[in-house]
C-alpha cells in the first residue's frame, strides 16, 4: 500500500472531500544553499555581505578539513531572513556558520536517546504525546539546532545496536501506530498493557519544519491523524521567521478546511521566535521601531501571517525557544519578546537550555546563568506575560530547571556556594517520576548535567543514576514494523 491517507481508496468521504479541496502552489522562499555562493559572489542582494571578507576567508580555510562546518550542519537561509539579519548581530549568530562551531564537537549523536522510544521509523513515542519526524530540513538552518543529526542526514546509534541515519515519519504507518496503540488502550481499561501510557490524544508534527512541506502533504498527516483518531495536532515551525510569507491564502483555506471537516480536532501552532528581531522593524544600529505610542512595529510580512493566524480562534498560537550564546542570552531581549508575543495573542510556553548536542559548547548558555537570564527578563512583565518556564532535556524526560540560590543550606554538604533545583516534568511510559525532584550544589560553569556530577545533594527524579535500558516500559514494539 502506498503513503496512507493520500490513497484514495483508503480514504473516508469526509477526508477525500477535504484533501480533494487543498490548493498546492509552489513556494519560492529564495533560499541560498550553502557557502559556495557567498565565496563566489552569487548571493542574492539581500544576503550580500552578510559575511565579512575576513569571515569567509577563516571558513573557506576549513573546507574538506575535520572542522569543516559543512560538514557538521548544511548552510542554508531564506531572503527573508538574510535581510532581516542584516542590521541584527544576534540573528547573524544564528543563521551564519562560523569557525566556532567545530572547535569543541563533543556532543552526543542522538540528544536524549530519543531513538529508544521510535516504535516505528520517524515516530517517537516517549510521553503520553508522540511526536513525528514529518521531514528532514527547514527553509534556513539555525546554526544550534537541537536536531543537526537529522537536519545533516547523521547515522546515530540505536538502542538495538545497529547505526543509521534517522528515517522520516510515514503518514500510513504513523496512522496504523496510533490506531493500533489506542485499541489496547481501550481493550485494557485505558492504559497500555505494557507501557502503561494513556490513549495517543496527541501528535506533534515536526521535523526539519513541515512548513517547507506542500499544502497537499500538510493536509495529508492533518487528515491521517484525525481519521486515527487524535484529538489535538501540533505543528512545529520557524515559517514564520524564515519565510511568513508561507502562510498564504492557499494554506489557510486548507487549515480552514480541515477545521471544516474536523472540528473536533484541536490545532496548535508551536512558533519558534528566538529573538524579537525575527519580527520586530529594527534600524541600521539594530534599535526597535515602535510607533507614535512607543508600541513596538512589526515586520509586516510577520504581521499579515500572524494575523491570518490570528483571526482564525480556534488555532492555538505558542511559542518555544532555546536560548542561545550570542542570539538571545540577554534579558531584555527575552523580556520584550515575552511581552510583545502575548500582546498580539501567541502564549510563552517553554525556554531551553541547550541540549548535549554534537558542538553544543559552541552555543550553550550555562544552566545557571540561563536561569538567571529568564529570570530577569521576567521582572517587569505581568504575571500572564511571564509564563514561560525554563526547560533542559534530561534522557529521563524534559525537566524544569525550577530554582537557583546564592547562600548555602545550613547542615547540607556540597551546598555552600548554594544549590538548582531540578524537577522532572515530563517522564517516560506511564510518568512514574513526573513532579519528582534533583538538588545539586551549583557549578556556574556546567552546561549540561554531567557538570553536577560530583555534587548530588539529593537525586529522588534519578537525574544522576540513569542508566540506558531496553526495559519494556521504554520500548513499546519491535523495530520492523510489528504489531504493539
């Protein structure tokens, strides 16, 4: 059988009418490839000089060499994006390669293990959501993505030995998962039998960005979901920063006609705004323009997107950002987009840490001080602008970094110099460790938790005693394809 939903011979009335219905225009987002044509002076005009002589001489000297930064993550930006990063230092140091990349590539292959809960190639089912690799690139390549083994096409090693590149999500056989996944539920009282996991409500469409996808392909997953019965669907993208003008009429007329055909099925729109610059009319000395009343001016290709968005109520609109050595590690900058997101109606959900990914030291701001940084940028926000929670990604699951202190706790060892607080949010299977806590001594200088090691004062979540298993309850079926 081919690719599920798109077949017309499996589809239901309801999904044929809405996928017959989606408009498939070609997108051309004017996207540069690579470093070839800034060497060779073939960059469009809105991205010529985004590197200086100097930076591409140090690059250049790179090539073919252990430290080519090609070779750890593909160049790539939109028009768009060049041009808005033009008078910003800070979307520079996201989008541009530079020779700081590969001087550390310590790192792990495949960040938090996720491979070890991909019951079927490109689907990770590790919380009670799954979360699905719908493709393998972005319109641009943020130089710290959390996902530059998929992005580069790396192999990574698998919980059963073998070494292999990551493979992308099939609609059909994401269909047949879940479908699968929620009869046991039902047929054993509403858990897993094995995982003890909850009926599948809810899928994150992700990547690689699925907004380079066509309509048609987007339509596709929305319709194979919901026919599979989810009850909510996310999709994850940076569209709107590399390329907003994606979200044309074309695009909304299919979302529009999948809240048509099901209105049922939750839609949330998960943004990626790292800096207030992605969207924000910034100066030449990279000030912000704001109008007669001091509110800030939007970039109106950013504003018209977001408006088609907005209008349309029952989409969900979140935003989600690392924050990131040089790009955003500056709490005025977090403040105003924490502040000026919510004006227009788009939720704070998360802030990260970095994760342990090949090159991280590159990019990753300490624990400690990215705490302190998300702290101070909510001073002077309302207490509905300051939402957002700093998260770090544990193998055990996602964990709130939740408190850092100063002074020592009298009578506990290993606290003078103060303590973090840790706490799991999300975990595994049927969550057993959910809500439960880690304290270290602090250490200013660690960027992940191996740098707190040597300094557990209490470990109830198992943030320092974990050990990579194939127990059944993180692995919920075979590898090729077999029934859960």
């Amino acid at each position: 059988m081919t690719d599920a939903a798109t077949t017309r011979s499996h589809r239901s009335a309801r999904a044929s009418a809405f996928l017959d219905s989606v408009a498939n225009p070609r997108y051309a987002r004017g996207v540069v490839h690579g470093l070839d044509a800034f060497f060779e002076g073939r960059a469009p005009p809105e991205a010529r000089g985004l590197y200086s002589a100097e930076e591409l001489d140090a690059l250049r000297a790179l090539r073919g060499t252990e430290r080519d930064v090609e070779a750890r993550m593909p160049v790539k930006v939109t028009r768009h994006y060049a041009e808005l990063a033009r008078h910003s230092p800070p979307l520079q140091r996201l989008i541009k390669a530079s020779p700081d990349e590969t001087v550390d590539l310590a790192g792990v292959d495949d960040p938090g293990f996720q491979m070890d809960y991909s019951p079927v190639e490109g689907l990770l089912h590790k919380y009670e959501m799954a979360l699905v690799y719908a493709v393998a690139t972005c319109s641009a390549h943020c130089r710290f993505c959390y996902r530059e083994e998929l992005i580069a096409g790396k192999a990574v090693a698998r919980l059963d030995g073998r070494v292999a590149r990551k493979g992308l999500a099939k609609v059909a056989e994401t269909v047949a998962y879940v479908r699968r996944h929620n009869r046991r539920v039902a047929a054993n009282g509403g858990v897993h039998p094995e995982t003890g996991r909850p009926k599948l409500r809810e899928v994150l469409l992700s990547g690689g960005d699925p907004m380079v996808l066509s309509n048609a392909r987007i339509a596709a997953w929305l319709a194979g979901l919901a026919e599979a019965g989810v009850e909510a669907i996310r999709l994850g993208t940076k569209e709107l920063a590399f390329h907003p003008a994606r979200f044309d009429a074309a695009f909304l007329a299919m979302l529009d006609g999948f809240h048509d055909a099901y209105p049922d099925v939750a839609f949330r729109l998960m943004a990626h705004f790292d800096h207030p610059h992605e969207f924000l009319l910034v100066g030449r000395g990279g000030e912000v323009r704001v109008n007669p009343n001091g509110i800030p001016t939007w970039h109106p290709r950013a504003w018209l997107a977001l408006e088609a968005l907005r209008a349309r109520g029952w989409i969900d609109l979140e935003n989600q950002a690392p924050i990131i050595r040089g790009v955003n590690d500056d709490p005025d900058a977090l403040r105003l987009l924490q502040r000026e997101l919510k004006r227009v109606g788009v939720e704070n959900h998360y802030f990260f840490c970095g994760r342990d990914i090949v090159a991280h030291r590159a990019f990753n701001v300490p624990i400690e001080r990215a705490w302190r940084i998300l702290n101070a940028s909510q001073k002077g926000l309302s207490g509905v602008e300051a939402h957002a929670r700093l998260s770090i990604t544990h193998y055990k699951g996602k964990t709130e970094v939740v408190a850092v202190t100063d002074g020592p706790i009298p009578g506990v060892p290993a606290s003078e110099q103060g303590v973090v607080v840790f706490r799991l949010l999300r975990s595994p299977a049927d969550a057993p460790d959910r809500g439960k806590v880690s304290i270290v001594g602090r250490n200013p200088e660690a960027l992940w938790f191996d740098g707190y090691e040597d300094r557990v004062i209490l470990d109830e979540a198992g943030l320092f005693d974990y050990e990579r298993t194939a127990a059944p309850r993180a692995r919920t079926a075979p590898r090729a394809g077999g029934g859960e």
